[in-house]
C-alpha cells in the first residue's frame, strides 16, 4: 500500500502491481481511493473510501499510465493532467522513455501554480536549512576567530551530506550534475535501463528558457535575503565569502533537490512499448506540490523485464514477502538483531557475515523459482498473478484495518507488441 501526504495532512492510500515478461505485460490496481489521517498519537485512521480508477491507456499508443499518492498536484487532478497531456501528443515515440520525456516537457510549461504563488513552503524550507547551518557554525569552537575558508568548509559539508540524500529535481537547470536514478545502485542495469537513463539525463542538460531561471533564482533570491536576517539577525552582505557561499548554495540546493521528506507528491507509473520496442519498459516518476517558478518531478525508478519481473507503487506491502522471496518484517528484524549488542556479545563476525548470507540466499532462491515461470507464461497468466496480488492487498486491509483502505473492483490491463 502506496500513503503518501497531500498537502491537507490526508493520506491516499492504493495497490497497484505490474507483472511481466519479454512478451508483454499486466498491471492491476484496485479501485478504492481511501483517505486517512494521522491522529496526534501517529496512528493513522481511514476516513472514507470511494470508487475510482488508477490506470489509464491512451488510444493509438501501446503505453498505461498507473497513478498513486496524492489525487492531485496544486489542486489538479492527476487524472485532469494525464488525459490533457495525452490529447496532446501528435505522433507514436519510438521508446517509452521518449513518451516520459514529453509528458515532462508538457508539464513543465503548464501553469499548475497560480493559486501557490505565496513561497510559503519554500519560505519554511530555507527557514529550517538557515537555522540548521547557523547551528553547525555555532558549533564550531571559535566561529568569531574562524578563517573565512573554515566557515565556507562548514557550509558546504553541510550542502554536500543534504544532496547525497535528497530527489533531484528534473526540471532545474543544474540537474545534470546531481541526476542520480535509482538502477545507478544496481549491480547489472540491463541496456534497457542504461538507453533509458542515457535519454533522460541528456534531457535533462537541456537548460530552461534564461526567463524562467532567472525568475526561480530571483524568487528564491527574495525569500533568502527576508530569511537570513530573521535566522542571523543581520543584513545579507555579498561582500563576505561565507554570506556569499551560503547563499549561492542554498539557491541551488532549493532549485535543484525536493526534501526526501516532502511527502506531497503524486507517483505516476509509466509502462509499455514506444513504437520501435519489442520489450516493454517501465519509468516511475513523482510530481510533488510547489509554489515556486520551476516545477518539481523526479524519476524514481528504472526498469524492465531482464531485470525484475514485477513492479509495484506499494509500500510496506503484504506482498512483498512473495515478491522479495522472504518476509520484509522478518528479514529487517533479524538483520537489526543481527546488529545488537547482545548479538555481538555471543558471536563473532564471520558468524553474522554467514547468517546475512544465508537469509538473502534463501531470498535469492525463492525469486529466482518464481522468476523462471514468470518468463514462460502467457498473458493471461501474467493478468492472473497481477489481480491476485492486489487481491491479497484487498484481503490483508480488510482483516487488519477498521474501515478497509484497498479494495473495491479490481482494474486490469494487459498489452504485448
């Protein structure tokens, strides 16, 4: 189950899985959009549910487009956006990655913040990043009789650990040499995966029109100056280094990086064939809310059938202890034990180096069964397995929940070349 934020602290709760082979694929989604909200002890309660479907299929192209997470953008519906991009697009790509490429490009010059023009996000946003780096030059033994250059190593350290952690944003101008995707941290990304990344790295080298980057840079500029008297208790001054550093950093941390925290944000699936694939592909981008000039998105994941034989926009799923061939609960309990004092006190290292390597051998094993028959089934099959997976979702929020969050009628689509 995929429960992402919206910016009403309401939660939108969905299953959705992707099963596939080298000759086609089937994706099933459930139709309950559930809306919960976290209590003031964290529990999270479901409010409603209602009926509505999350796949879309686009006449004349062999691409589905899956949602999830927030219903809406600034107060656009998902759905509003796929279906006006989609009547926009006046030829048949030659690769999925070209359709992503498009949509994006589409998105990027509509106009979804008219009614977020206020910076108020974006306002807390460079509050908390100033209050955080004044604390770490606080902390520095003698920050009065600091060299310049010590002040500016603080500053940057700081930047630096922020951005290994972060989304980076498509759609600002320095993306290219932050653009990390999420096949970079897989041993053999097939050569699907690698055109694909490729694609959308050199996409995203494409600086924006000069006026739109000077308006995102002015308007940060604005809410920076206002900030950093508030956070310092003094006038910005360009002629100091480190005021200088700061600054310039905090403008490219904010443009370039959605916090990894920002959890309103609309995940939007992309499968199927551009019209010169023979193997389907798969792209997972999010769009997140903002108030600012330069929209938000960021791919999240990269995929194709050599590599995985399912996809799913879930998380904390009943079924991923069939997908990942062991127990996510089981697995992440005994490897924390595994790391507990009380453990180290009784073995040795070699002893849990070869526990880690038996749990993820017997993981390894179990895909690599189910791997095997999913390469040989037909898409009826393939349709099948997809269905019962949100079914088993369907069941397991039935049982565990009060007002059940996943359920409903079950959507499905199947497509090969």
């Amino acid at each position: 189950m995929l429960d992402y934020c919206n910016n009403k602290g309401e939660y939108i709760v969905t299953a959705i899985v992707l099963v596939w082979n080298r000759a086609g694929l089937a994706i099933a989604a459930d139709q309950s959009v559930s809306t919960t909200r976290t209590d003031e002890k964290g529990n999270k309660q479901t409010l409603w549910t209602e009926s509505s479907s999350k796949l879309f299929s686009f006449e004349g192209h062999k691409v589905i487009a899956a949602t999830s997470g927030n219903a809406a953008v600034n107060s656009i519906p998902i759905a509003s956006i796929l279906n006006r991009w989609s009547r926009e697009i006046t030829e048949e790509f030659e690769t999925l990655a070209e359709y992503v490429h498009n949509f994006l490009d589409w998105l990027g010059q509509q106009k979804l913040n008219d009614h977020y023009s206020t910076g108020y996000s974006t306002s807390v946003r460079i509050l908390i990043v100033l209050n955080t780096i004044k604390e770490d030059l606080d902390s520095m033994q003698d920050f009065e009789s600091a060299s310049t250059l010590e002040k500016i190593d603080v500053i940057n350290a700081s930047f630096d650990n922020w951005e290994s952690d972060e989304y980076p944003n498509l759609f600002s101008y320095g993306i290219s040499k932050y653009l990390r995707l999420s096949f970079d941290d897989i041993e053999n990304p097939s050569p699907g995966n690698m055109k694909i990344a490729e694609f959308l790295r050199e996409r995203s080298r494409r600086e924006l029109s000069q006026i739109k980057t000077t308006e995102e840079f002015q308007f940060l500029k604005e809410i920076f100056d206002v900030k950093f008297t508030e956070c310092f208790g003094e006038l910005y001054n360009s002629n100091l280094e480190w005021h200088l550093c700061l600054r310039d950093r905090l403008l490219l941390y904010i443009s370039n990086f959605i916090d990894s925290g920002e959890d309103s944000n609309a995940t939007i699936l992309f499968t199927g064939y551009g019209k010169g694939e023979w193997i389907p592909n798969c792209v997972i981008v999010r769009i997140f809310h903002y108030d600012t000039p330069l929209p938000k998105a960021s791919v999240v994941k990269i995929s194709d059938p050599e590599q995985t034989w399912f996809e799913s926009i879930a998380k904390d799923a009943e079924i991923y202890s069939f997908l990942n061939g062991i127990s996510s609960q089981y697995k992440t309990g005994v490897f924390e034990y595994l790391e507990s004092d009380s453990w180290e006190m009784e073995n040795d290292s070699e002893s849990m180096d070869s526990l880690r390597s038996l749990l993820s051998d017997l993981s390894d094993t179990r895909i690599e069964q189910m791997r095997k028959k999913i390469d040989l089934l037909s898409l009826d099959k393939l349709e099948f397995i997809a269905r019962q997976f949100v079914q088993v979702e369907s069941l397991a929020s039935f049982l565990l929940e009060n007002l059940p969050s996943v359920g409903g009628n079950i959507d499905t689509i199947t497509m090969s070349r």
